[in-house]
C-alpha cells in the first residue's frame, strides 16, 4: 500500500510521486481543466494541484495562509479552520523547482461537507497546502492534501470509510498524508512552461 509513482499531470507538463493508491479522480467525474485531483476513496483522502491566476496582492510570506483561509471560505468551513503549522519552504524540500521561487505552506484543520450536503454532515479534515508561486508566469500554484481526521454519520463518506474517528494511517499501513505531502513536493517539477500560456 505504500508503494509510490511518478505521476504526469496536466499531459505531463508537470509531473511529481506519490502512493499508488491514490487514483485519478477524472476517470470517475468531471474535474476542472485547472485542477488534477487523485484521491483514496477507502480513506477519503486526497490530493489536489490547482493552476490558478498569480495573487500579486498578497505578500509571498502570507500566500499559503491567505489560500488556505480562501478554500475554508470556498467550502463553507465557517469559523472552524484553526491554522496548525505555517512556513516557508526551502530548496531542500523542493530541490525541482529551483531556489528563485517562493514557496510558502500552511497546515490546518477545517470542517468540511461533501459535494452538496448541508452542516450536519461535516467531516473534518487536516488539510496540507502548499502554495507555489510563479510571478514570471502570472500563476499560483497550489497543492493540496486532504486527510480526514472525523468522519459525520451524515457524511456520504460514512458509507465507504465509516463513521467516528478516521483510522490512522500507521494503523492502516499505508503512508501518513504528512509525508505524502512532503513527497509530492520533494518530487514537482515543471516539465513544460508552455502550460502556463506564455
């Protein structure tokens, strides 16, 4: 369960590892041309690299902050996103990418409905978030994992994963979400710039 691959993204104009596990979401349902979206449904973990259009208004040391409080605000979190970590990353932790790039990452924890359904079904989640910024070519970036710590009785997730406490992943034998995350970052690279329109 641990075994790990390289994945191409966006046709390979980006490509990074992680767990084999994790499938690719669009063979399932319709997912943005902006995002690649891979997911455990065992586990209602996830993975998330979304192109977006570069933030110049905000400062490079408050970018992960700033996008995670925007994806709490997208879904509908409320006031329950409680930031847990919150730094800058190196080039030791993306050594792909090149030491000219900022790259900043937030972890927290938020309460999340799935899809469509209300409050009483939310889940929550430990959700990592990196945020990688590419000022020359007009673009964040941003990578997202999802790692469920409640799962709601409500939550249509209760049906695959079950409800309560969401087992550990040392307990379940397979990578932790943590090193998940450090691993598609130690492991990005930008194959074709091309992708980004310029």
């Amino acid at each position: 369960m641990n075994d790990t691959s390289p994945r191409a993204l966006f046709n390979g104009a980006i490509s990074c590892s992680f767990p084999s596990r994790l499938q690719d979401v669009s063979s399932i349902r319709d997912v943005p041309d902006n995002q690649e979206i891979y997911a455990d449904p065992s586990r209602d973990e996830s993975i998330i690299v979304e192109i977006l259009e570069h933030e110049g208004s905000v400062a490079d040391a408050q970018s992960a902050v700033w996008f995670l409080q925007d994806l709490s605000h997208e879904q509908d979190a409320g006031q329950s996103l409680v930031l847990e970590d919150v730094k800058e990353l190196t080039l030791a932790d993306t050594p792909l990418l090149g030491s000219q790039y900022v790259v900043n990452a937030a972890v927290g924890r938020m309460a999340v409905s799935k899809g469509r359904q209300g409050a009483e079904a939310q889940n929550l989640l430990r959700v990592y978030l990196a945020n990688i910024r590419l000022p020359n070519v007009n673009t964040d970036i941003l990578v997202t994992v999802n790692e469920p710590l409640l799962i709601s009785e409500e939550s249509e997730s209760a049906k695959v994963v079950g409800a309560g406490v969401a087992v550990s992943a040392e307990a379940a034998g397979v990578m932790p979400a943590s090193e998940i995350f450090h691993l598609v970052l130690a492991t990005f690279k930008i194959n074709d710039w091309g992708l980004f329109g310029n």
